[in-house]
C-alpha cells in the first residue's frame, strides 16, 4: 500500500477504515505511515509521549536483537481518540509486529524481557504480539493476518475502525526520538 499521512480521527474519535467513502477501495486500513509522522501526529499529550518513548525502547531493543525486516500494526485507544470518547488517556499502545526473522535468529538474554508479553506490557506500555514471515506460508500466513486484521480493524463493541502501520525498520527511530525529547523539553506544546 502507498505511503500516506496519518488520517484525522472522524466525529466519533475512530480512524476511518476507508477512505473516500469507497467500500471497495484499495485506500483503506491500514494506513502506511512514516513512523516520524505518526509521532507527531499521537503525541498530543504527556501520556500519548510516554507511550511513544516505551515504543521507541521497544524497538531499539527489537533492532538491537537484529529484528529490522517487517512492519508494525500499531491499533487500540492509542490510535483512536480516546480522550473524547471516553474521558481518559490511553493506556498503551497495541501492536503486532510481522517481522522476517535472520537465520539462527537468538536475542541475548538481557533482550529476552521484549519478547516476553506482561514484561513489555508493564516496562514499555506495549501490548504486543509477534509473527514470523519466515516461518508461516500459505494458509498459515493468511490466517495470522485475517486474525489481527479481524481484531485491530474493530473495538471491542464491534464498531469497524482503522489502524496504522509503520516499518520495522530504524531508519526514522532517531528523529522520532528527537522530536518527543524536544516536545517534553518545551514543556509539550504542540
């Protein structure tokens, strides 16, 4: 899918999941964005920039265990507006990242918490899942993505909504990083 800007939330507070109003269109979720603009974009808050940076970590720490290849689905109350809809913060950040493993792929143990779901969750505010494209074909790689597309494209009160995706990776973690450290260190004016 072409690369595209971070859609703005409708009325409701939900990313559309089509645009242009074309049921059948190719323009739908999820949205391919450049991970700089999707920060820029989410990190409207204190709360949504703390979520960010934990996301950032998580993804140094993915980067550093040679996991660079793939892409993320990024969904949840962090990508809607949940400040409107439900008068609070996100919690965290709901990811699965469909990633091309390397050969003989082994993180070090001081990288295993990342891969550890309750570890992530609490350390970087990540919710997050995985899927080896090395390792799934056919039926199998249809079925994971009919899965999480099943489950991020809808809230739990079964309202279709839209989500993001980003790459894996690190090309744009720097200036992503820049920009939360400079937004805290104004005091978070946006």
């Amino acid at each position: 899918m072409k690369t595209t800007t971070v859609p703005m939330w409708s009325p409701s507070g939900l990313l559309s999941p089509v645009l242009d109003g074309q049921f059948a269109g190719r323009h739908r979720s999820p949205y391919v964005v450049p991970l700089i603009d999707m920060v820029r974009h989410l990190g409207t808050s204190f709360e949504r920039r703390q979520i960010l940076l934990g996301f950032l970590q998580y993804r140094s720490v993915l980067h550093r265990s040679g996991l660079c290849e793939g892409f993320q689905w990024l969904a949840g109350s962090f990508v809607e507006h949940i400040e409107l809809m439900e008068q609070r913060p996100p919690q965290d950040m709901d990811i699965v990242t469909f990633l091309r493993s390397p050969p003989g792929f082994k993180p070090a143990a001081d990288d295993m918490h990342v891969f550890d779901h309750a570890l992530a969750k609490s350390r970087y505010r990540i919710d997050g899942y995985f899927v080896d494209l090395r390792t799934l074909i056919g039926k199998h790689l249809v079925h994971e993505a009919a899965y999480w597309y099943s489950l991020f494209a809808h809230r739990r009160t079964l309202v279709w909504k839209g989500f993001l995706q980003v790459e894996l990776a690190p090309a744009q973690d720097s200036a992503a990083l820049e920009w939360l450290r400079a937004q805290e260190a104004s005091g978070g004016s946006i």
